[in-house]
C-alpha cells in the first residue's frame, strides 16, 4: 500500500507539490474567482491535459509530436457530436427540412444522418469513443513510425502535417464536421443543462479531477520500471534496444496514452466551453500546447499544469490590455524558454526554491490552511 | 471523360498543368532554402515563412518607392536583390544570436524559430497593417499568352518559373561546384574532420544558415507577383514546404524538385477533379503514407549509419 502511494504520488516531494495544485484547483480558485474567470480556468486546465501527455511524450520519452491538438480535438469532436444529437432533436429542429439532424447538416443538403454518426446517439458509447477514437488514431500513426524507427525530428514534421490533414478534413467537409465554425449550440447532456451555473461548477471539478487522476496515472507510469525505459530510451535509444527491448512498442504505447488523455481534455473542454471547432485540431494550437508543457518544465507533470495556467492567463490578460503586444510576449517567452531554461518553471524551482526548503514550510501552511478554507466551504454552500 | 470532351480535357490539361508548374515554381523556392537549412545543417526553421515574407514585403516596399519615382518597369530587378540581402542579413543575425546555441538539440530549435516567427509576423503587423497588401506589378508581367483560343497562360507565373530556374542553377552551382559549397559539404559530412583542415564551421553554418534565408526571401519577393502578401501568409505555406524537402529527401537537391514537381502537380490535378481541400488533403496524405513507409524520402543519399 505504502508503495503504491510512492508511485502515484511521487514520495513526499511529489505529494506536496500534488497536494498544493489540488489545493489551488479545488478550493483556491473556486473560492477567489468569479464563475466567469472559474470557466475560463476550467478550460484552461482543459489544455494541462495535453500538456501533462507532453510531459510523458516528449520531456520523458523524447518523441516531440506537433499533434497533440489532433487527439484533444478528436476527443472534443466526439463528446460534441453526441451533444449536437441531442440538442437537434426532432422537436426543437422541426422548422428544418429534415427534422432531427444537426442544423449544419440541414443547410448543406444532407437528408440523412452519416454513418459516423450512429454511434454517438448514446452516452456510453460516446465516452468510450472519446477515449478509444485519438488512442486508435495515435495506435495507427505510432505503429506505422515506430516500426519504422522514424523518429525526432522527422515524427514531429510528419505529425504536424496529419494535423494539418485532419484540419483541413475538418473545414472542407462542412455537411459532416460544421466545418470551420466547428459544433456549436451545445446545451443538454442527457437532459441536463450544462449551460447553468450549478453545472458550470460541477463540470469545473469533474474536469479539475479527472486532471489529478490523469497525474496520478502519469506519475504511475513514470514511476514505474517502464518510466525508467522510457528515460533510458530518450537518452541512448541503441542499447536499450540491444538490450532486447523492443523500443517500437514501448513507443507506441507512451504516444497512445498520451493521445488519449489529451483526448480527455479535449471532451471536458466541450462540455465546459460548450462548442468545438478545428481551430483546436491544427498546428498552432498543437505547437501551442507543446509550448505550455516547456514553460512549465517539460519534466515535471506538476510544473507543465502551471506553465498552462500561466501562459493562458497571461494570454487572457494582455490580449484585454494589449493585443499588439502579445505576440511578441509569446514569442520571446518561447525563444527565452528554449534558450535559458529548458527546464522551464520546475527547473527554476528545483534550482532556488529546495535551498530554502520551501516543499516543508508551505506543507505545514497548507495543512493549516486547508483546514480554514474547508471551514470557509462550509459556510458558503449551507 | 467526366462530362466534358476530348478537346477540352486537353485544354484543361495543359492550364491545369501550367498551375501546377508555377506552384511547382513557388514551392521550389521555398524549398530550395529551406533544403539547404534543413537538409544541409539538420535545423527545423519554422520561421522559414516569415523570412520569406521579409523578401514579400521588401518587394513591396520597393515597388512603394518605384511608384513614387516612376520606376515601375525595372524596380523588380533591384526589389529581388534588396530581397535577398535583407533576408540574408536577418538570418546571419538569427543564427548567431538564437540558432548555434542549439545546433545540438534540434526539437527545442523548432520551438525557439517557432517563437521567432511570431515575434516577426507581429512586427510585420505591426509595421505593415494587418491587411493583405500587393506590389505594383511591372506592365510585363502582366496579362497572358493566349497559344490558342481556349489557353491562357499567364506571364507572371512564366516569370516565377524562370526566376525558380535560376535561383534552382544558383543553389547548384553554390552547393557543388564552387569553394564555398565544397566547404557546406564537407562540414555537414565530417563537422570534426571539416574543422582540422582548417574550416572554420562556425562560419560555415552562419553563411548557409543566412544562404537558405536569403533564398527564402528571394521567393517571396517572387510570390508578391502571384498573390498578395499578409503577415501570416508564410505560415500558410511551412508545412508544404517541409513536406516537399522531407519528401525528396533531405540532403539532395534532385530530390527536392522531383518532391516539389509531384506535389505541385498532383495538387493542382486533384484539385480541378475535387474540390480543392480534397484535393490538397489527397496529396498530403499520400505523401505521410509514403514517407512512413519510405521514411528516407525518395532520394536518399546513400549514407552508411
């Protein structure tokens, strides 16, 4: 028992660190900011999904896919296909030509639902295929390249373009996909708004939870012997090979569970956004997200959450005050960031903060603290 | 043959074939710099587009200046050298201030020139306006031949194409008949050995770091005679051309035109039969399920690994 709270957690360094961002996600934010700063928060977090996989990808295993925002979007286009079933209900679609198929569909001709479609008319099959559906994909695309022992540089270019394809898919099939406007007016699961505040906020910590439990299951696997592997094979690829590894297959298997929790993100970010579009699919988001993961520290699980949450509020705030700026921001924070700290956020901690022991001082301000803010919680929702 | 008769799949075939020849021309451009970065020195730059927007916009500049001292009909001469040395000088800086620091982790190069094109689209935006803007064109590259009734062939892309021409002859004459070339071959064979016989590889790396920028900025100065320049137009056109170098082969300059050639055409062709975002998704997509199974490219140099 013991060990395997080691290997979610990370010892105690770890679970300091873990118990902090929880902290901060669970109680902090919810309490400090109002629900419309909370949704953009959720949606960000929405995002350390990717950069968490990038984490386990590219800062553990080496392999830089530029197409991270392919799975978060396929994730997000399955959970909105099944919501854009339900809000085109025969009913409320009745002015329609044909009643009972999503509105885009109506205005481009079609009469009839197309056979991707089926499936996503129920709830379980849905969540299975926001799951299996990226982890599918990244299985095809990593067998073909691992096997192959393509790698580096030449997996980066070519998963850039599979985005740029799936993208491009995206926008010119308008009658299948909503095409560049992506699916919108999303509103009931199951019959349950998911426009509300109340849902607002249950959707904001199902999405903050199921972050946590992507941690911990990240952390597992890095804390595992495969972890050790995956080390092993960034670093000297060859021996571990002539070791009698197969390193193809250890490959494909950190790029599928990669796919799938940005997968993940990409369906709590529909829920929560309420809309999908291929502007989430192709390279820029992609390369953005990879981005997020290097300022937060592309081998800390714990730092790529902050560097996602920095960057973004970052984002949100200078494009309020100066839009003009931002660019040049972004892009001097990422030539800083590749520059003089490749270890982005969690470098910089691990570099100054240890000396000062600060994991063991906040761990006692944070057991005090929790405690008045459970109180606090308490008192609000009675 | 799809509704249409035999006389006029040949007409089509042939305008469909001469847009394909001057894509094939813009995208050998582009490539041929970025061939020479990427193939020659192993560095991903992601800012390919942007210094090719530099020569763009510097050809519209000119063609600003032109206008006001009436010099239409012979600015584009001096707009394509102003091109090429200010792409040049940029990236001789970009290399020495950002790339050689990272020449041994070529992943974090991507994101370093990645932050550096977003940096320069926000200048150009800054500097330029966020809208498109166009040069003014000479009188003769503009208008068509017409060889007969049904065929029309535009003059501009005639000139795109002998401009590839060119450049394409200047690259090879540079890379394989020339001191300088001898001295990027050998350092990209044997950086260690290149170094003992007295090169100076630093050097080396910076002139054709600089080389393949400002050949990138000569294509653009080329392109704002096809179409209109806008901050991002360049990143538009990054993928393909990273796709045209990886796909003929890294290191081989053949390679990169018969890449370029298959591309253009077969986006141009597929494109008249579907519509056109099919018709670039088809050829994307063959292209990825060739490289995975021929990761090298088409030519591959033979090299013992």
């Amino acid at each position: 028992m013991k060990e395997l709270s080691d290997k979610l957690l990370g010892g105690r360094q770890g679970a300091v660190g873990l118990a902090i961002l929880a902290l901060l996600l669970f109680v902090v934010f919810p309490l400090c900011l109002d629900l419309f700063r909370l949704g953009l928060l959720g949606k960000y977090v929405t995002y350390a999904f990717v950069a968490v996989s990038l984490v386990l990808l590219w800062g553990n295993g080496g392999i830089l896919s530029l197409g991270q925002g392919m799975f978060f979007g396929l994730g997000g286009y399955c959970m909105a296909m099944f919501l854009k079933l339900e809000a085109s209900d025969p009913v409320s679609t009745k002015i329609q030509t044909t009643p009972g198929i999503p509105d885009f569909m109506d205005w481009n001709q079609l009469t009839e639902l197309p056979w991707f479609w089926l499936p996503f008319k129920s709830l379980p099959l849905t969540l299975v295929l926001v799951l299996v559906v990226p982890t599918l994909l990244a299985f095809i695309i990593g067998y073909a390249m691992f096997k192959r022992r393509v790698g580096g540089v030449y997996f980066a270019i070519i998963t850039q373009a599979i985005a740029l394809i799936l993208s491009i898919l995206i926008i010119g099939q308008q009658g299948y996909t909503g095409g560049v406007n992506g699916i919108t007016d999303l509103k009931t699961m199951l019959g349950w708004d998911i426009r509300t505040d109340s849902a607002k906020y249950i959707l904001y910590f199902v999405n903050a939870g199921l972050l946590i439990g992507c941690m911990l299951l990240a952390r597992y696997i890095l804390t595992s012997k495969f972890g050790m592997l995956l080390l092993a094979m960034r670093d000297k690829e060859e021996r571990v090979r002539f070791s009698g590894y197969d390193v193809s297959n250890f490959k494909i298997f950190i790029f599928c569970v990669a796919a799938m929790m940005s997968g993940i993100g990409g369906a709590m970010f529909t829920l929560q956004v309420g809309f999908m579009s291929p502007s989430f699919v192709g390279i820029v988001p992609s390369i953005e997200m990879v981005i997020f993961a290097a300022v937060g520290g592309r081998m800390s699980l714990i730092g790529a959450v902050y560097g996602t949450l920095l960057v973004n509020f970052g984002r949100t705030m200078f494009s309020e005050t100066f839009p003009e700026l931002w660019l040049f921001l972004m892009g001097g924070l990422f030539i800083a960031v590749v520059m003089f700290f490749p270890d982005g956020l969690a470098g910089i901690y691990d570099k100054y903060a240890r000396k000062f022991n600060i994991a063991g001082v906040t761990s006692k301000y944070v057991a005090k603290f929790s405690k008045k803010a459970a109180k606090m919680i308490g008192e609000k929702y009675e | 043959m799809f509704g249409y008769t035999m006389d006029e799949v040949g007409n089509i075939m042939v305008m469909q074939g001469f847009s394909g020849l001057s894509l094939f021309s813009v995208l050998l451009l582009m490539a041929l710099g970025l061939a020479i970065i990427f193939g020659q020195m192993g560095v991903i730059n992601m800012a390919h587009g942007e210094f090719m927007m530099v020569g763009a916009y510097t050809a519209v500049f000119m063609s600003k200046l032109a206008v006001k001292y009436e010099m239409v009909n012979s600015y584009f001469v001096f707009a394509i050298i102003a091109a090429f040395i200010l792409a040049f000088l940029i990236g001789y800086l970009v290399e020495y201030l950002l790339i050689r620091h990272l020449y041994k982790r070529p992943l974090d190069t991507l994101l370093a020139t990645w932050g550096l094109s977003l940096v320069m689209q926000q200048t150009f935006r800054s500097s330029f306006g966020a809208k498109e803007v166009s040069a003014e064109l000479p009188e003769w590259l503009l208008g068509s031949f017409k060889p007969t009734a049904d065929i029309d062939i535009p003059i501009n892309g005639v000139f795109v194409m002998v401009l590839a021409l060119v450049v394409t002859l200047g690259v090879y004459f540079f890379m394989f008949r020339s001191r300088g070339g001898l001295r990027v071959r050998a350092t990209v064979q044997n950086r260690v050995m290149a170094s003992a016989v007295g090169i100076n590889t630093q050097k080396v790396d910076r002139l054709t770091f600089a080389l393949g920028c400002g050949i990138a900025g000569v294509s653009g100065a080329a392109f704002t005679t096809i179409s209109s320049t806008g901050p991002t137009t360049g990143s538009l056109y990054i993928v393909d051309s990273f796709m045209v170098v990886v796909f003929g082969g890294a290191a081989s300059l053949m390679g990169t035109i018969a890449s370029a050639f298959g591309i253009a055409q077969a986006q141009s062709i597929l494109q008249f039969f579907m519509t056109s975002s099919m018709g670039k998704v088809a050829t994307l997509m063959t292209i990825v399920i060739i490289l995975m199974m021929r990761p090298e490219g088409l030519f591959a140099s033979k090299v013992r690994r």
